[in-house]
C-alpha cells in the first residue's frame, strides 16, 4: 500500500490526467468522486495513555484509514494508506477541475437516464 503524500502542484496536463482517469478502476473513480465507504475494522486502547488506535477500511478501494483518538474521542493523529495504483504519479492535491473530471468519468460509467420534459 502507498502512503498518501501532498503536493501543492501537478505534473501532468489536463489531457494527461484525463488518459489517467479513463484507465481508473470504477472503485477508484466511486471514492475519488463521492468518498469513501469506512468501515471501522480494529480499534485497540492503549494501557498507558487510554489513548485508542484504530484502522477504518473503505468497502470500496480497500483503502486504510489509520487514527489515534484521545479518551474523549478527539483526533490526535490520522494517516491513509492506499492500494497500488490509487495515487496518481506527479498529482498532489486535486484541483478542482481534476475533480471535475473524476465526477465526469463517474457519471459515464454510470446508467445515466434523460429526464422527462414536463
């Protein structure tokens, strides 16, 4: 699994990014365009500071969501791992219209249905 790591620009072209979404998996797209599905998997505390640690997976693209809780429930820490292939070289952060484009290529592979005129 890969690490997600954030960058402030891209290096690939729209045109570049748009062959790369097109040879997306259909689960990739599902969690890159609405979110992810978690499911809490584990979650342990920990004898000596109650802190708790638990791991969340998406039901979709198998990704893991790492976190260390407070006792009373707050985030101290939070890390993703990712499946081979999630992370798309060169891209950091989204843009919005990488965004745009995932969205788009969401609703292609979905049944899309013409609304009735009224």
């Amino acid at each position: 699994m890969a690490t997600a790591r954030t960058k402030k620009t891209t290096g690939l072209t729209e045109a570049q990014f748009t062959q790369v979404v097109a040879a997306y998996s259909d689960e990739y797209i599902s969690c890159r365009d609405t979110g992810h599905h978690w499911k809490p998997i584990t979650a342990v505390r920990e004898k000596k500071t109650g802190n708790i640690r638990r791991v969340l997976t998406c039901q979709h693209c198998a990704a893991d969501r790492n976190q260390v809780l407070d006792r009373a429930g707050y985030i101290i820490s939070s890390s993703y791992s990712y499946q081979s292939g999630y992370l798309i070289p060169r891209v950091g952060r989204l843009k919005a219209s990488h965004r745009a484009a995932l969205r788009l290529a969401s609703i292609t592979r979905a049944p899309v249905t013409e609304a009735q005129a009224s």
